[in-house]
C-alpha cells in the first residue's frame, strides 16, 4: 500500500488525488491474509498530505464464548496527515513534526499506508468476537457447545440460602428481567 506522492508534494495546497484500494493484507496478530477494499483521498496541506480513507475489511477469529471460526466485516475510517522527510523542491532535510509518532513519507516520497492501516484495523477491532449475539456458549462442565442444544451435564444443585428466593420466583410474586 505504497503511493509516490511526489506530484502531489509539488502541488499547491489544496491539491487532490483519489484511489481505489482493492488489496490482501496480512492481519498481523493472526498471520492471515484478509482482503482490504475501499476509497482512499490524499489532499495536500502545508505540511504535507492528509490522508483520509473508508475501509472495509473482515475479522477472522474464534468466538469468544463458543471458539467456533468468525468472519466478521469490519469498515474503518483512517485520518491522518503523513509528513515529508525531504523538502522535494530542494533536497534538504525538514524538520521533525511535534509528533514524534507521526507518520512519515519517505526520502523516495513514498506514502506507506501499511502501518496506519494496521493501527486503525486492530483499533476498530471489537475486544469480543461474537458468532451470533445470543451465543450462549461452553459447558463449564463438559465442553459442550450449547447452541446446538442442552448439554447431558446434571442440573446444578440449589444453593439452600437462595430457596426462599427461588419460592417466590415459582410463586409469580417476582417477574424474571428479560434480556435482549
């Protein structure tokens, strides 16, 4: 994901250049390769390219509650500006940006996307992937997967202190929350 921005830093400020990005990216943590598609604008500023680009890509891992494989779409929105390292019209070295972690183009005036993206991507990763949003899980007792149904575990025994609760609960006088 390597763009020569060298017109572009020639440019007036102002300037525009638009891509389509239709590219497989390895996903890093995981080592697979997951495809990256969408839109990306460069405009030139004062000091160098501000970058803005509409992503979308897919996660791929194990539910966390049922370790069954997920793909799930993820759509990310990346704004940066990237920063030269050489003046282009005169070969010196500018200097460093208040940002020490900003992002840089390089003596070859290439704009790298690759570690922005990467950034952004496991930023808008969610902590908790989900087969499904009712997923209820593992047996705690025998690993059984209890989407596909009740597992042959006995039923916990009733904790007495709760009894007096659970008559209640039985009699209507409570109502159980519903969850969604």
């Amino acid at each position: 994901m390597r763009i020569n921005v060298a017109q572009l830093l020639k440019a007036e400020i102002g300037a525009r250049r638009e891509y389509e990005l239709d590219e497989v990216v390895d996903e890093g943590a995981q080592g697979a390769s997951i495809p990256l598609r969408g839109r990306v604008e460069l405009l030139r500023t004062d000091r160098g390219i501000l970058v803005q680009a509409a992503l979308a890509t897919e996660v791929r891992g194990r539910c966390d509650r049922c370790l069954v494989p997920v793909r799930q779409p993820l759509d990310i929105e990346l704004e940066e500006v990237f920063y030269p390292i050489i003046d282009i019209l005169h070969g010196g070295k500018l200097p460093d940006p208040e940002n020490k972690d900003a992002f840089r183009i390089d003596e070859y005036n290439q704009l790298d996307l690759g570690e922005a993206t990467r950034q952004y991507l496991i930023a808008s990763t969610p902590m908790r992937l989900l087969c499904r949003p009712g997923c209820v899980g593992l047996c705690a007792d025998c690993g059984a997967n209890l989407n596909q149904g009740p597992c042959a575990c006995p039923p916990a025994p009733v904790e007495q202190r709760w009894a007096p609760l659970r008559q209640l609960l039985e009699q209507g006088t409570f109502r159980r929350k519903q969850r969604n």
